[in-house]
DNA sequence: CGTCTCGGTAAGTCGTAACTTACGGTTCGT
DNA sequence: ACGAACCGTAAGTTACGACTTACCGAGACG
C-alpha cells in the first residue's frame, strides 16, 4: 500500500494536512488523474477519507486506519525481530533470549 | 525494499535464523536464482551479509543495518503521525519516542 | 581426478501497476 | 443560464521488476 513512492507522498503530505486532488498534484511530479488514482488506493485501504467540498474534495487521513495499520506494522517488526531479542528492543515483557547456537 | 511479499518472506525466515539458499529455496514457491535475486537485493540495502561455509553461503540479517531500516521508517511515521498527536497514543512498550505536543 | 552439490549471473519472458490523454459529470460564480 | 473549475473514470501505453531457464565457477568428497 505505501510501496509506491507517489503514494508515500502523498501520504506524508496529507499527514501535514488535509488537502484538495489540485493541491496534490500542484504539489507532485505527477498529472491530477494520477493522484486521484493513488487516492483511489488509499481509500480503498480505508486510511484517507474524501469530503466534498464545494467544487473540491478534501482528502484526509483517518487516524484509525493509519494507526491500525502501523499496528499491523509494528507485529511484523516484533515477529521479526523477535530472534534478536538481545540486540534489539529491550522487551521487559517478553524475556525470549534462548536463541542460541550450540 | 520490503515491498515485495517473496522479500518479507526470506527477511522473515532470515530473522528466525541464517539459512543457505537452496533452504531458503525449499520453503519458498518461487526457484533459486529467484532466491538468489532477492538476497541480491537485500544484500546490497545491507541489511544481509553471507557467509561462505563450504560449497553453501549462509545468509544472515545484519541487526545494525536492519535496526537502521527501522529506525528510518520509523522516523517516517513520527512525521506522519505529527500532525496527530492528541489520537496517537502514546506507546509505552514499543521505541516510539516522547512525543510533546504543545 | 572426476563428479556432485551449491550458488551467482545472463538473457529473456511476462504480468502488473503507474502514468497519460480524453471524456463526462457536478458545483460555483457571474 | 452559461462558462469555468474541480474531479472521477475509461482506455491505452509503457516501464519495471519478478520469475524461469540455461550456463558456468568453486568447493567437497569419493
């Protein structure tokens, strides 16, 4: 879903506020379509919603979805990294460092 | 770097321990070479290293550069979630930061 | 010394997604 | 009511990357 450097802009603008498609674009190296398509993506993952405005429509992020998928994120990470226990994340919670090697 | 499913997959089973190519190979539904490309790439984002044990190379995440990767992005979700301050809540287990939002 | 396993690389195919142009619909302003 | 601004969608092109087959080098082992 962030895996397009386009979206990932566009995420991290949005993040600074909302904005309409036309700010979006101004603001991209890519043509207005473009950005409604990748808003398309991005509301189809639930993590920005439109509100009509006028002639324009305000993109925002939905700070549940966003956080949801952080989540999601962070569980991969910790799944991840769960074998370094001793060189990462200090988890007090989650004593787990028997990896070893005989 | 992560954006592909078959590269989440290596740097997952990596993370549980080092493994040679052709085992990662056995696990996965995609051919050697296919492993090979992927390691590739991992390798050269550094997050990799291999070792030459006889006619096999073990591969092995690098804590360093993975914990670096992380950091990275989670620099990115700290400006992108800036803006959002009194939703996000602040998390006690995970390294987020401390986060003042006047 | 022959062979067998392991693995990297090259070349080529193929699917997909990102992008553009073109068009139609909706709302605001005059 | 007419034009302008804003936006979504369709259709089509294109670029990229993931994958496979084929080939070759390097080490282990009889």
């Amino acid at each position: 879903m962030l895996g397009d450097p386009s979206r990932r802009l566009i995420f991290a603008k949005l993040a600074e506020r909302p904005r309409a498609v036309v700010e979006l674009a101004g603001e991209l190296p890519i043509s207005r379509p473009a950005v409604s398509q990748h808003l398309r993506v991005l509301k189809s993952a639930g993590v920005v919603t439109d509100e009509v405005r006028g002639t324009r429509r305000i993109y925002r992020l939905e700070p549940a979805a966003v956080l949801a998928f952080k989540d999601q994120l962070d569980a991969f990470w910790h799944r991840a990294l769960a074998g370094f226990g001793d060189v990462v994340t200090p988890d007090p919670l989650e004593g787990s460092p028997g990896e070893d090697q005989p």
